[in-house]
C-alpha cells in the first residue's frame, strides 16, 4: 500500500441503516473541518444471513482510502435516531 498525505488528514464519518434486507451507508469525508466527500451506497435484497459480513467488508474497504473511520449502526427501532448536522455550532 502506498502512502498518501491525503489520506493522513481525512477522516470518514460513516452511518449504516440496517432495515429488513436493506442496508443503506451514509458518510462524510472531513478534511481539516470541511466536507470533501459525501459517501452514498445501499446494498438491496440482502440475504440477513450474510448481511453483517457484506457491512464489515464496505467497511474495510473504506478504511484503505482514509486515516480515521468513524461508524454508527441504526437498526429498525423507534429508540433510535441521529441529528441531522455536521457542525458542532448547529447543535
């Protein structure tokens, strides 16, 4: 694997919704505070048997490109939730 300054400073904030056979990934890529990739992938008709081996492999992959990768997992339950910002001012 080659080193790359960029990857040094980017920082991956990942999110996976798991709902039924669905799982869907949510991300930003951070550089120096600011958003310099939004990361959208949905993974359909998955077999729940499987799923959570298909979630670690996209992960890994994504921990090639970047220094620090963040995850969060959000499964179908009502108690459940995130806030809808990137900004600490915004809370």
């Amino acid at each position: 694997m080659s080193f790359s300054i960029k990857k040094l400073f980017s920082n991956l904030f990942l999110s996976a919704v798991i709902e039924g056979n669905e799982c869907v990934f949510y991300g930003q890529v951070f550089r120096n505070g600011k958003i310099i990739k939004i990361i959208n992938a949905k993974f359909t008709d998955i077999n729940i048997d499987n799923i959570y081996e298909k979630i670690i492999k996209y992960i890994e992959e994504q921990e090639k490109a970047y220094f620090g990768v963040y995850v969060s997992v959000f499964f179908n339950d009502d108690s459940q939730g995130a806030l809808p910002t990137a900004n600490f001012d915004e809370y």
